[in-house]
C-alpha cells in the first residue's frame, strides 16, 4: 500500500483528470470538498503534482490548512468507485 500511495501523490495532475477525482479533506472541522484538476492545472501548469498540491490546500470553513488528500478513482464513465488514496 505504501509504494501505490507515494506513487500516486507523486504523478502530475494532469495524468488524473481522465480517471480521477481530488477531494481536500479538513478533518478539523470534518468537511470534504471535491477540488477542480482542470482549474487547478489551468491556473498553476501542467507540472503540477498531487504532493504540491497537498502542500497548498487550506480549508474554505475554517481556513486551517490540511494536507489531508484523498485521491478516488472515478474510471472513464466518471462514476468514484470509492477507492481512496491518502498518505
């Protein structure tokens, strides 16, 4: 679990906007918001990768920042699956 983990937070955004979903995760005040990869990409560049992404995230509630990502796979039909990646 670990190797997929470090390998997932490592691949660029923009080999995860097909199949993939980012969610920001503030577990302080337990709110969960989908973030938007095709915005994000668009505004900060293709090289872009999860873990400087992670680094970025603050919470829109309580504007704590959290490092907490979770990473779901939606496969092509764009239905999340449910499998959760975090670190």
């Amino acid at each position: 679990m670990f190797q997929i983990t470090v390998y997932m937070y490592s691949m660029k955004l923009t080999e995860l906007v097909k199949h993939f979903e980012l969610y920001g995760v503030c577990i302080d005040c337990r709110r969960m918001e989908q973030l938007d990869i095709a915005s994000i990409v668009a505004a900060g560049g293709s090289q872009l990768d999860v873990k400087t992404i992670r680094a970025r995230v603050r919470c829109r509630q309580c504007n704590r920042r959290t490092a907490d990502i979770r990473i779901v796979y939606s496969g092509p039909c764009g239905h999340a699956r449910g499998f959760h990646y975090r670190d």
